[in-house]
C-alpha cells in the first residue's frame, strides 16, 4: 500500500508540474500572442538570437517554451511526465 502511495505522490506532482508549466511560461514572457517585450522571455530570446548568428534554434529552450506558453502542454507530453513521475516515486520507495 505504501509503494501505491509512492507513486501516486510522483504522479500527482508531475501532474501538478505539466498543469502549472503554461502559467510559468505565461508568467516569464511566452505569451499566445509572442514573446512580451521586456520580460524574461525577450531576454532569453534575444541571448539565444546573438548565440546563434541571429536565429532562434527550433526544439532549442526558447521555442519549446514559447509553444508551451502559446499552446500549453500536449496530452502526449502530459502522459510522459506523470509517467516519469510515477517512476520516480517508486524508484524513491524501493531505493530509500
């Protein structure tokens, strides 16, 4: 019964985490509607933008975020972090 409640406590903060990562996008700059000037958003974009000539890599740190504050968070990704939640609350009831 313990394990159960192992994994349950992993799976329901991964759960809490995937619900609340819109928010903190949203929060930091990564807006449905772009990048908000002067935020913590264009700074990171504008790092980005100069590492790399000018650009902003996709699948890099700043386009992820701005699909996660534009679109949220996919029910594929959703399923894979609780998944990996779930794993980690085991993985801290067997190894401790």
């Amino acid at each position: 019964m313990e394990t159960v409640m192992y994994i349950a406590a992993g799976a329901g903060a991964a759960a809490g985490a995937v619900a609340l990562a819109p928010v903190i996008a949203g929060a930091a700059g990564f807006t449905a509607g772009g990048i908000a000037a002067g935020t913590v958003a264009a700074k990171m974009m504008s790092v980005a933008a100069v590492a790399n000539g000018g650009g902003v890599v996709a699948g890099g740190a700043v386009a992820v975020l701005q699909s996660v504050g534009a679109a949220g968070v996919s029910a594929a990704s959703s399923a894979a972090v609780t998944g990996v939640g779930a794993a980690v609350g085991l993985a801290t009831k067997l190894f401790t």
